[in-house]
C-alpha cells in the first residue's frame, strides 16, 4: 500500500487522540442527558464540561455556547431576521454577506433573497473596507456575517474593524470562525463579533458537531430546531453525548496553536512550488492568511487531473472547499477576487496541521517536481 500524505486539513483535521478517549468513555455511559437520575446526570456533566471547554477556546462563558450539528446549521441558525437583544425584539431588515463566504451563509439562511446583499472583496480575498459603511448604512438594522479566514486562501479577514462599522450602524455581525482555532486567535471579544459559528472536525473533534456562541444577551426568537427545551430553548433534540465530549476534548488540544511550526512549513511549501514552478501563483499572498493553507494555481494546470494524480501517489489535496459533494468545482471565492477562470478551474489548496512534519512537505513537494511537466504540458496541448 502506498504511504499517505494528508494534506487536506481544512476540509477535515484527523481525529484526536484526546476527542477519542472522551468519546470512548461516553459511550461506555447510559442515560440522557435531559434526565434528573444518576445516569443522566452523569451525561449532563460530560455535556457541561465540553461546554466549558469550548468556550474557554474562543473566550466565551459556557451559557453562551449552544451546541449544534455543525457549523452550518450554526451559521443558519444565527443568520435569522428574528433576535432579541438585551430583552427587545430587533427584526434585522437586511443582511450582508461577503462574496467568499461558505454556501449556508452565501445563500442567505433564513432571509428572503431580496433581502441579502452581497459585499465585494479585493483581489488579495479581503473584505472591502469602503464597501462595508456604505452598505450597512441602506438598512435600518443590519445584520453582517463575515467568516474570520477563508478556507480557500487563508486570507484573514478584518473582523475587529468590520465590527466596529456594524455596531455604529447598530448592526449585529455574525462570523464563521470554523478555519481559526488552533491556527490564529478568536477571542469573541477582540474581534468584536456578536455571534461566532466553530466546527468540532476542523479542530481534530469528531464530524457533526458544532456550536453557535454568543457575546452579550442575544437570543434567537425563531429557533431553526423547535421541540423540547434542549440548549435553553434555542436548539431542540437530545444532546450528541459522545460527539460533545469529544469536542469539548479536542477544543482544549486545540488551545495551544502552532503558528511558528505552521508558518515555517508554510514558507517551506511555497518556496518549493515556485522553484518547481515558477509562473505557479500563490493566492491572496499579499494578505495576512492562516498559517497552515496555500492555495496555488499554474496556468495551464487543471485543478482535478492534479488531485487524482496526487491521490495516486499517496498525498491528499484539493480544489478549495470541500462542500460539494465531492465534485471539484472551478472557485467562487477565486472568481469573486476577479482571478482569471482558467485559474481558478486550476487552483489546488494544500492545508496542514499539528501532526504535519517537513518530511511531509518535502513528499509533496518531490511529486510535484514528478508529476508538474505533465500535468501542465498536457493541458496546454504540449507533448511531454
């Protein structure tokens, strides 16, 4: 069997050996965690524990955070005309999205279409600053929602100076943090953010957990999951014990971020691309971007003969986002920072994490130097 090389981390982080343990000894538990006996006390504690933990990892307090099936129905969850804040009901007439958001947020969630507006980026994938006040100033109660860093090019977005132009609007912003902790800080509280959306996989938790957090007294009138009273009324269903306990387990790990390590990985992998390659672009290298992702493109590279190519030799890649059903999809979020189609049918992301070694960088980079002549030559039409 050929030896792998994941660098696929974005998309999902292996899990950890700390979320396994707490998984393992949660399962071996009986009760709900809704029940007053014993048994359900004792689920209930492991539920609280993890709730603790997670918001210690963004800065929150622990009735803050509500627990959900991931991060998307986080960000549909938050992104609802409905909030009440400090006691009073403050219908939000219109929402603002940037273009390189993730596909729950681009859609508009719980907003009719013609009540969502999207905010341009510049061509390093950031956030237009300008384009911010004048748009927030056309609604009567705005509310925003910009990701921290894109999971595309790691471009970090300006989401302390977008929270203060949102709030002087009396806005409320919304941020999907799901690619920040563990690579950069998310404090709630320095970034300014009203509510914050996190995914327990990208942490190295297990798949299908996740949690909205809130800062100051928002409350969503129009719960997305209605039923018991589970999460304080904002999220009905029994509780995912298990997958709790594991996030919970896997936000503690990942409280100690490796930036250093990632950046000199990091600076590793781009210098050797280009020296295979020279024409390959780095995109939104301008911009301040994740420690742990480069997305890269060639011109005449065709983004999914690289990935299988790849696949064959042992090293997991990919085009960007992982959310379309395994399909390999020219970019969006390429597209919205005016980058040329042919490039970004041919962007390839590579992400890391806390187990990535220079070993690992250099395997990829010595099958690319392999497989570059060939897979650019044959889509230019050049014999190899």
């Amino acid at each position: 069997m050929v030896a792998r090389t994941y660098l696929d981390w974005n998309a999902t982080a292996p899990l950890r050996d700390e979320a396994r343990r707490a998984m393992a000894n949660a399962l071996g538990l009986t009760g709900n965690a809704s029940s007053v006996h014993a048994e359900g006390r004792a689920a209930r504690r492991l539920v609280e524990e993890a709730r603790a933990r997670v918001a210690s990892l963004v800065g929150a307090e622990a009735k803050d955070v509500m627990f959900t099936s991931g991060a998307t129905e986080a960000n549909v969850m938050a992104l609802v005309p409905a909030l009440e804040i400090g006691g009073h009901k403050a219908l939000r007439d219109r929402l603002f999205v940037s273009a390189i958001e993730h596909p729950s947020v681009r859609n508009g969630a719980r907003f009719a279409v013609e009540d969502v507006e999207e905010l341009p980026v510049t061509s390093d994938g950031v956030v237009d600053l300008a384009a911010v006040p004048r748009a927030v100033q056309r609604a009567h109660r705005p509310l925003v929602s910009i990701m921290l860093a894109n999971n595309e090019t790691g471009a970090i977005q300006p989401i302390a100076e977008i929270a203060e132009i949102v709030h002087a609007a009396s806005g409320v912003l919304h941020v999907d943090a799901v690619q920040g902790p563990g690579r950069i800080d998310c404090d709630i509280a320095a970034l300014g953010a009203d509510l914050i959306s996190i995914s327990s996989h990208k942490l190295g938790g297990p798949q299908g957990v996740g949690a909205l957090i809130r800062r100051g007294d928002i409350h969503i009138v129009e719960p997305l999951i209605r039923g018991g009273g589970q999460e304080r009324g904002q999220r009905a269903g029994t509780e995912n014990v298990a997958a709790i306990a594991g996030f919970g387990a896997a936000a503690t790990a990942a409280s100690v971020a490796e930036i250093d390590h990632f950046a000199l990985l990091r600076e590793q992998l781009e210098e050797g691309i280009k020296s295979v390659t020279p024409d390959a672009l780095i995109f939104a290298a301008a911009a301040p971007r994740l420690p742990n992702t480069t997305l890269f493109a060639v011109p005449g590279l065709k983004a999914e003969t690289a990935i299988i190519a790849f696949d064959l030799n042992g090293i997991a890649v990919s085009s960007g986002a992982a959310c379309s059903s395994g399909k390999v999809q020219a970019s969006s979020v390429l597209a919205a920072m005016g980058v040329e189609p042919d490039l970004t049918r041919g962007a390839v992301r590579l992400s890391f994490g806390w187990s990535t070694t220079a070993d690992d960088i250099q395997r990829f980079l010595k099958t690319w130097k392999m497989l570059a002549g060939s897979l650019v030559k044959e889509r230019r039409g050049i014999a190899a």
